[in-house]
C-alpha cells in the first residue's frame, strides 16, 4: 500500500503522524488516479475505514481529508457496522451477499 504517496503518512516518522507539511510533499496526484481507477474498476465488496478507530494513527487522516475517496465510497457504499471505532462500509447491492453489476 503506497500510503506515504497517498496521504503523507510514514509509520514510525513523528512528523507525518503530527500532519506536519513536511509529509504533504510526499503525496502524489497520479497515485491517487491509479488508486481510484482500480477501485472503479474493481470496486471491492467492503471498505474498512480505519481512521475512526485511531488505529495506529490513522485518526489523523479521516477519510473526509480526501475527497475522492470519501465521494467514492459515500456514493457507492453503505456503513454496516463499528467495530471498535473501525466502520465497515458495504457495497450498495451487496446486501445479498451477491453484488449487483
């Protein structure tokens, strides 16, 4: 997972778990196209949004920091459950356990 490239966040950096400027730099438009590219191509049956939770700094970078992917997931998934701060979106049509395509 690209996630320097995606978010500015390097495990084990104190800067980049602070959101210092120092980690913007990292962060590269054309990850985020590839990214959201394979997700519509290949959009997975659930999403774990972690960032609530603060699993291991995550709380630092909510999902709403980034558009695009908080439009995808929002417009195409429902949120099932919490568990322990983690929300596991669904796909629309995935209530059967079969997607719709």
């Amino acid at each position: 997972m690209p996630q320097a490239s995606l978010t500015g966040y390097v495990p084990g950096r104190r800067g980049s778990r602070s959101r210092a400027n120092e980690s913007a730099s990292l962060v590269r438009e054309e990850h985020w196209d590839l990214l959201i590219q394979e997700l519509e191509t290949r959009p997975p049956a659930f999403v774990l949004d972690t960032a609530p939770s603060g699993l291991h700094g995550w709380d630092r970078y909510p999902m709403e920091d980034f558009p695009r992917l908080d439009a995808f997931v929002r417009s195409g998934y429902r949120a099932i459950a919490d568990v322990d701060g983690v929300w596991i979106w669904r796909r629309k049509g995935c209530e059967s356990g079969v997607a719709d395509e």
